[in-house]
C-alpha cells in the first residue's frame, strides 16, 4: 500500500523552508535564512522575495533527499497561502502549483496562523529528533500533544491572539491586538535601544542581565480578551526620552555610558510587562470558558520568561501547557506540512487557480 507523503513549502516572510511527513511523521524540516535583511534593520520585501527564488530550489531538494523519497512518491503538495508578504508568498505558490501539475496531484493550500497552532501535532521521526537539537529530550518518546478543546496563545511579530482551538479546522479568535502585536513591540523597542535586527531575541538575552522591576512602564486596560501594546512602546519612548533629558544627552549610547545597565534593565522590564499582559488575559479566558489546557505558539514563544510564564501557569493552577520545540517556534514547513497533513486526509484540497493573501485571520 502506497504511503501517504506530504511536501510543504513555507514562504511566507524571510524563511524558505520545505518538510516532508510520511504517514503522519514528520520526516524533514529545512529552512534557508535571509541575513540580508540585518543591515536594513528590517525585512525588505524585494530582497525576501528574490531570495526566496534562490533558496527554493535547493531547499526542496534537500527535503526530499532526507526524508528518503522522490517526487514522484509524493501524495500532495502542501503551502503557505497567507497570510505574509505577498512576494514571497507568490514564490511558494507559484513553485507548489507547478509541482502539483507537473505531478498531476493535488494541492492542498494553509493558512500560515492555523499552521502555527497545529505545530503542537506534529511529530518528528526518531532520526529527525536525534539530528534537532531542541528536539533530543524527546528522543525516544512522543511530543506532547493537546487534546481538544484548548486554548492557543498565538504571539508572533505580526499576531498577538487568544485562539478557542475546537478542531484542526474549527478556530476561534477570542481576543487580539487592536494596535501593535506583541513581537512588533519587542522589535520596535530594541531599535530604539539600538540592538541588531530582530530585536526580540536581544531583548530576551539583555533581559536575564537587567532588573524587571526597575521601570514600570504602562499596561493598557483593555475589554474583553483583547490586547494593547501600543501604549507600552510610547511608555517606554517617553521613559528613555526623560532620562535624555535629565542628563542632557542626544544619544542612548550616551546615555548607556551614565545610566548603570541601561539597556538589561530596560529589556528586563519591557519583556515582563509584555508577558504579563499576555499572560493575564490569556488567564482570564481559561478560567471564563473552563479550559485547563493551554498552549503558545508563534516566533515570540521563543521567548524564555513567555516559556516560563506558561510552565508556572501550569503548576500554579493545575493545567496542562504546551510549549512548543524551539524548531517549531519560528516560520517553518513543518506546521505547513501537518496541517496540510490533516487537510489531505479530509481531501480538502485546493483549486489551482486561488491566488495568495497578505492579510487574514485564523
């Protein structure tokens, strides 16, 4: 009997990636990074795009060849359709509709958030968790995996979400940002401090160094289970714009030289500002709807004090929290590829003439 292999292709913003799973394993996840984009503190949308028809390619290739198949055993071809930069996505698309008609099979299009949040399904193959670092405790035993329903705390540098998770296909978004997202306020606050492009995991470094309790910068009080972050970022503009002030200086490398751990302390308070807004909503929708499981998702669950928040959630009131992998945190085909996975076994499958979208929802 024939397996059932998936492709899927990611490509939604700098990372090229491409993964494989095999009858529900997960046998290859590759990314391409783009360091171009460091200099420009920012991704830039063209270059993402033209590296994206560089890395493609060989990044596909290298998919398949470690996952021990070819392209004709494949069963469908799985991909990123939105939302993210519409360039980059079009490489994606472009490449994965071609595939699907050259093979003359079918195609199965994802949603880049709802991919985030079934990355908690996928399971790697025990040679794919032996050659992953973030995935070696495993080795030997399952992922853990949430059972429906559950709540997804989904934090990236685009989305801040509090997502009711009925099924693989069912969603619901209970809160969002009104403004900023979570990850954007990390970035924007880390250019101001003048730390390299992305910003967050500076923060998260700097932060184990500083004082989170030495300033206390603003927490929005907004209805509902929806977020704010940006009342936090002009909080902490304006901290760092009295502190100019006071010492009459131009520069926060001027100031860095007069203010003692400047810069660990400002990263220490930002970042336990921004996971206790996330964190009290997050608990205040658990306990309306009486979910004790709880999961997070997306580039910002990364974030070590984030992790920990969700590990002590667990402990203090007796639930269940799911962190992902760090190989399943940022942008990769891997979620792509399980929730094609699950897409293909309904056979909910993709005309191929949809075209990709920058901007959605879950």
């Amino acid at each position: 009997m024939k397996k059932t292999a998936i492709l899927a292709i990611e490509s939604s913003c700098d990372d090229t990636s491409a993964a494989v799973i095999i009858d529900g394993i997960l046998c290859s996840n590759v990314i391409a990074s783009q360091k171009v984009h460091e200099e420009f503190g920012g991704v830039v949308p063209e270059l993402a795009s033209r590296a994206h028809q560089q890395n493609i390619l060989p990044v596909i290739d290298t998919a398949l060849r470690r996952s021990g198949i070819t392209a004709q055993d494949l069963s469908a071809i799985a991909f990123t359709r939105g939302p993210g930069l519409l360039g980059s996505l079009l490489v994606g698309t472009s490449f994965a509709k071609g595939l699907a008609l050259a093979l003359r099979i079918p195609l199965v299009d994802v949603n880049h958030l709802q991919g985030h949040v079934l990355a908690h399904f996928v399971e790697p193959s025990e040679e794919l968790k032996a050659a992953t670092p973030s995935l070696l405790p495993f080795v030997g035993k399952q992922l853990p995996h949430p059972s429906y329903p559950f709540l997804c705390l989904l934090v990236s540098g685009g989305n801040s979400q509090i997502v009711l998770v009925k099924a693989y296909n069912d969603m619901q978004i209970l809160g969002q940002t009104i403004d900023d997202a979570a990850g954007e306020a990390f970035d924007k606050c880390a250019k101001v401090l003048g730390l390299p492009y992305p910003g967050g995991p500076w923060i998260d470094k700097l932060a184990k160094l500083g004082d989170a309790t030495k300033y206390p910068f603003a927490k929005p009080n907004i209805p509902g289970y929806d977020y704010s972050f940006s009342g936090l970022k002009t909080s902490f503009l304006y901290t760092l714009r009295d502190m100019l002030r006071e010492h009459n200086l131009e520069t926060i490398d001027q100031l860095a030289e007069v203010v003692p751990n400047l810069r660990e302390d400002m990263c220490a308070s930002l970042q336990t500002t921004v996971v206790d807004i996330l964190m009290r909503k997050l608990r205040k929708a658990a306990k309306d709807l009486n979910i004790n499981q709880v999961a997070v998702a997306g580039g910002v669950s990364a974030n070590s004090a984030l992790r920990q928040a969700f590990l002590d959630y667990g402990k203090r009131y007796h639930a269940e929290a799911f962190i992902p992998p760090f190989s399943f945190t940022t942008d990769n085909a891997a979620m792509i590829c399980q929730a094609g996975y699950f897409k293909y076994l309904d056979k909910d499958f993709c005309a191929i003439d949809e075209v990709p979208f920058a901007k959605t929802t879950i």
